[in-house]
C-alpha cells in the first residue's frame, strides 16, 4: 500500500488523495493563446515538480514536492507556507 504524508492529517493511503497538477503561475492578461498554453499544455518534466494534491475525505488542498523518477515525496505543506512564487 502506498502511503501520502498530508500535512494535516499525517500518512494517508494513496486512494484517499487526487493530483490535480503542476503549481504555475497563470499567465497575466487575457491573450486567448496564453490561456490556452496555461490551461493544456504542462511541462511534464522528470525530476522534482510541485503539484497540487487533495486529501479528498478533508477537502484539504496542499503542495506535494514529488521526485517524478521515482514517485517519492520529498516535502508536504500548506499553500499558505509557500515561500517561492511558482514558475
């Protein structure tokens, strides 16, 4: 069984969380092409990503830092203890 660390309610299993994808920046303005490339394009890049996850029993929403080579998460925290602006 794989085992999510929220950080509210500790190790959950896996079935109890969805990844609902990078944490970017959204584009300024309102250029339908920056939208776009906003809305359906992601950089899926291998190695260590931020992405949005839900623990979906508690409606919380957190920051996972997740090493995408080998699943693992590296950090848990709450957006409100973001200290970086995403990219």
């Amino acid at each position: 069984m794989k085992l999510i660390p929220c950080p509210l309610n500790g190790l959950r299993n896996a079935t109890e969380f969805a990844c609902l994808g990078e944490v970017r920046q959204p584009p300024s303005g309102d250029a339908d092409n920056s939208w776009a490339s906003y809305v359906w394009h992601r950089l899926n890049e291998a190695g260590v990503v931020r992405e949005w996850w839900s623990h979906l029993p508690s409606t919380t929403w957190f920051i996972a830092e997740r090493d995408t080579t080998t699943d693992r998460f590296l950090r848990t925290y709450l957006p409100s203890q973001m200290t970086e602006a995403p990219a």
